[in-house]
C-alpha cells in the first residue's frame, strides 16, 4: 500500500514553547501532500523536517484563531518569491479570502501563481476535494469562532483480479472494471466465474480525522466514526475541565471518550496548553479511557 501518513509541524496551542510550536500538520496520502494549519513558525518547522513546500498543493484552514493560520500569509509570500507556477488551493473559512486581498493589496503584490480559494460550508458535512484515489470532507466544530474538522479518506479501487487468471482466462481489458466492482466474468462459452474465485478483497481504505479546537461535542462522532486515526485537540487535564468548558476547549478525557464512541482505531492528541511542560500527564489520562492513545510532538510522524 502506498504511504498514508502524518508529519506534526506543531502540537501546542495559542502560545508557542520552547519545544512546541502552534498547530500545524501535514498529511501525505496517494502521494499528495496536503498541509492542515499553519501556525506562525510552519515554514521553519516545514525546513525542520524536510517537507517540502513546492510539494504542498492544497491547505486546509481549521478556523481563524491565530495559531491556526497566522503562517499562512508568509508561505504565500515565499512560494512567490521561490517561482511558484503551479496552482495553490486554500480551503478556509470565508474571511481568510479578505485578509488575504488585504495583504496582497497592502504590500501591492501580484501572486506569480494561481491562487484558489474556497470557501467551507457552515453546518454539513461537505466534500471539499475529490480525485480519483481519495478525498477530503469538512465538517462542523464547536468553538468560540466558526471552526471546521477535516476528514481524509482513500478511495476504494475495488476488488483485486487475480493476476494469473486474467491471461489463463483471457479476460477482455473491458471486462476488468465490472469485475473489480463485483461482477462475475462470462467467458465466449459462457462459463461464468463467480467474483469471488477470481478475485481478492480490497485493500482497506485507511482515514484520517483531523478535530481541532473544539469543546466536548458528541455531535461529531457521526462524521468520524471508525476513523483509522483521530487527532483530537486535548487541551487540558481534566482538572482543569472547568477552564475547558469556558473557552470551549476540550480535555484530554473528554478527547478520548470522543475516541471510544466514535470507534476509532487510535486517538491522537494535541493542541497542549504551555502550562504542561510535558505530554504525560495528558497522555495517562486519556489512555486510561481510551488505551491506544499517543501524544503528538513536534516532528513525529504517524503511519497509518
């Protein structure tokens, strides 16, 4: 299977840390890079960990609190000033079009690349790409401003024909679609060969659900359920639920009961408040609601 993973350029929240910049991702899948955040600092973190931005063809923009986007007028800016020809594609809440206009007319620039912007639907679950090998939909967040999760997904290429029996049965090119989508082969005698004994199941379609800033919310759970991976913000101890619930923020607890009911296969949390110097005390809460639970960290990279 081709590689499907998840590079963290940042995992801390508002204030950035000595080890821990502001929220940022990269998902790479069907050899498409896709870039979720962009905190002030992503491009350093890109160099840090050698990703490169001219790979970078869509960003996905979570909402519009500062250490999710405050980066992203700067990558525009070096992407014009490395050459950049191919097309850029931001998906975003709709104000980020005009501090965009803003700024390019503030410094009268001209983006020497084609710049798309688009616009995220309030409310629904809504298919923003689509290609011919995977997807990627958002869907509604609750926060204090309009925020947005985003859900990645392979697309199925069917079932897999045995390789040795399409030349002993001489099936027809035009025939290898139908049967990958299920249906059995009739050859010119017609003999007919049940799906099944010619061909093998599909590869699993794997999933990645990216939940930013958001409060307790089991309204979401229909949107990611079994999600091969979940990153759900954790902002705080459960101690501190209180604090959570007043800036519409979640604990770790509440990120991996959010795990458990919506049958994920492992959580990812992050977005950690600078008051924790560290991710243990978070990472033993929630996994003692949800075991299969890491930590995000600057640089790590999760394989799906």
């Amino acid at each position: 299977m081709s590689p499907f993973t998840i590079t963290i350029l940042g995992c801390g929240s508002a204030t950035p840390t000595f080890n821990r910049n502001p929220s940022s991702q990269v998902v790479f899948m069907k050899d498409k890079t896709f870039l979720v955040d962009c905190a002030e600092g992503t491009q350093m973190q890109l160099r840090k960990f050698n990703v490169r931005q001219n790979r970078i063809d869509h960003i996905f923009i979570s909402h519009l609190h500062g250490d999710h986007y405050l980066g992203l007028l700067g990558l525009l800016f070096t992407n014009h000033l490395y050459g950049r020809t191919k097309d850029l594609h931001i998906y975003a809440p709709e104000e980020l079009k005009e501090i965009i206009d803003i700024q390019l007319r503030a410094s009268k620039s001209v983006l020497i690349y084609p710049l798309f912007f688009h616009s995220l639907k309030e409310g629904v679950l809504d298919t923003i790409y689509e290609c011919h090998n995977c997807e990627v939909s958002s869907f509604p967040l609750k926060h204090s401003v309009d925020t947005w999760g985003f859900l990645f997904k392979e697309k199925s290429t069917g079932r897999k024909i045995r390789k040795d029996l399409i030349e002993e049965l001489n099936i027809p090119i035009e025939f290898i679609k139908q049967i990958k989508l299920g249906e059995d082969f009739i050859n010119e005698e017609g003999k007919i060969y049940k799906n099944e004994d010619i061909t093998s199941p599909p590869d699993h379609m794997r999933s990645f659900a990216y939940c930013s800033d958001t409060i307790y919310d089991e309204d979401i759970i229909k949107y990611i359920e079994n999600v091969d991976l979940l990153y759900h913000e954790a902002t705080f101890t459960n101690d501190f639920a209180t604090v959570a619930r007043d800036k519409m923020h979640s604990t770790s607890a509440e990120a991996a009961t959010i795990a458990l009911k919506s049958k994920a296969k492992q959580l990812l949390i992050g977005h950690f408040s600078a008051r924790y110097d560290d991710e243990i005390e978070l990472l033993d809460e929630a996994r003692c609601i949800f075991p299969n639970t890491i930590a995000a960290d600057d640089g790590k990279v999760v394989y799906l």
